[in-house]
C-alpha cells in the first residue's frame, strides 16, 4: 500500500435475503478491500463465509458512527481502501452510512457505490402502485407526535409513498394510516423481498388494517401507498378557499410567502379565471 495515496470508500449494496443477489463487482470489493466496516458483524459474517471471504471487518452502527467514522477516515487517509456493507441492501440509505460518507467529502477521501439490492426499490417496482414519482419515508418515528407529523405531512403528497415497518409495529402503523390517510388508499403490502415467502398483498388501507386483525405479521415489510389524486388534492384545496372572498383567497396566498403576482396567479387557477379578473376584483 502506497502511504502517499489515499484509499477509497466503496458502499457495497449487499442481499437483502437471496444470496445470489449479490453483484460481481462487490464480491471482488469485498475480498480486495483492506476493512469491511459492517452495520451488524454478526449477521455479516455468515454472508463473508458463505462466499469464503476473508478481509478483516470491524463494526460501524448507529451507535459508535461519529467515533468509528473518524477512524475509518484516518485509515482511508492513511492509504487503506474499506468496504461498508449494512445488514441488509445499500448502504446509506436509512442506515448510519450517510455519516461516514458526509465525513469522508469532508476529508477528501473519495467515495464510489455499488449497485445492488434495494428493499424500497424492489419493493415499488414489483407494487403496482405508480412509480415515476415516489417519496421514500424509511421508518416513522418511534415518538407518537412525531409520527403524527410525519403521517400528516403525507397526507396531501401526490407521489407515492414508501415506507419500512417490522412485524411488531405493523398494525400500530396501519390503524394510524387509516387514520390520517383514510381507509380507502390503495396500498400494497410487500413481505419479505427476494425470500422464499416473497409476496404482494395488492388491497387498501382499510383492507389491510381488517386483515392483519387475525393475520400474525412476520417477516419483513415494506408499505407501498398510492398518493392522493390530483382530482382530491384540488377538491380539499377548493374546500379551503371556496367560501373566501377574492381578496381573503388572495391574502391567504401571501401569508404563505408568495408575492403578490404568484398569489394572483395561484388564485386565477384555483378559481378557473384569468388572471386579469383577479387582477379587477382586487382593485
């Protein structure tokens, strides 16, 4: 190893439950690199053995992240190349890879990622639900009111929505969609991706809510949930300002920080008028 050459980071996209989903490029990382930095070193370690790999691994998790970050640093500023593998998919995606990445920008060090599995990419594309625009929430909050604020800053998104749970929290997570979303969002239920119970439970919220009652969740979940149509989004907008005057409409606007040529125009289109009547009424 060249002491004067500074060492890469290579986020390594690892199974997320077929092991024959792993790339070729990232076994070769795997066994080239000089540390494997690993989310869980105990599940992990079944994965380097069963591909007989033999690169030394030390832990870094989302309790020692800080720490541990700036010690991999160091070693990639000292010439070393490591490979951060999470327990399961890509690293960096609600996972402490993030961390280590932001430190290694920070430090020079260079990073690169390598493709593969993806548990909310897998999961949307094999969903039903829309996919050319979607938001990726990973887990809610364990706080009851943050999860409220999360739920409600959901509730108007067009784009569909993406979300983890585990098997002890999923009906919890349900009854609160079916609260704040309504019961009659589509949504499909995805468990257990790539594994030999892989399924797609294609039903509502409310159909899901009604059939985890007597189902036992288990295994792994990944909630797909269609977005609210553009068709409701204007009718629960209308809702808002159909019973305001023109200027009330217009002021509600420029509360929200718009100028007052936005507003006019925002209030033309919620109305269906040119903007010039707007214009007139205002006067």
């Amino acid at each position: 190893m060249d002491d004067n050459k500074t060492g890469m980071l290579y986020l390594c996209a690892t199974p997320i439950g077929n092991l024959e989903d792993i790339t070729l490029r990232v076994l070769r990382i795997l066994k080239e690199a000089d540390i494997i930095a690993a989310e869980d070193t105990r599940g992990s370690i079944k994965l380097l053995n069963h591909f007989d790999i033999k690169t030394p691994m030390t832990s870094y998790h989302e309790h020692n992240k800080y720490d541990k970050g700036r010690t991999l640093v160091a070693e990639m500023l000292s010439g070393k190349n490591v490979a951060l593998i999470t327990d399961a998919g890509t690293p960096g995606i609600s996972d402490p890879g993030e961390e280590l990445v932001r430190q290694c920008y920070d430090a020079g060090v260079p990073v690169t990622s390598l493709p593969g599995a993806c548990a909310c990419v897998n999961a949307l594309v094999i969903s039903g639900m829309p996919t050319k625009n979607f938001v990726f929430e990973a887990f809610l909050p364990a706080d009851k009111k943050d999860r409220r604020e999360r739920l409600e800053s959901l509730k108007e998104k067009t784009e569909t929505i993406v979300m983890y749970e585990s098997p002890h929290r999923l009906r919890k997570t349900l009854k609160e969609l079916d609260a704040v979303l309504g019961p009659e969002r589509r949504m499909s239920v995805v468990k257990e991706l790539t594994k030999v119970h892989e399924n797609v439970f294609m039903t509502t919220i409310g159909g899901a809510v009604a059939f985890y009652e007597s189902e036992e969740p288990r295994g792994e979940y990944v909630l797909v949930i269609e977005g609210m149509s553009a068709e409701e989004k204007q009718q629960k907008s209308r809702e808002v300002w159909e019973d305001m005057s023109v200027r009330e409409h217009f002021d509600m606007y420029v509360s929200q920080g718009l100028d007052k040529k936005d507003a006019m125009k925002s209030v033309a289109r919620d109305r269906g008028v040119a903007k010039n009547v707007i214009y007139k009424e205002l006067l």
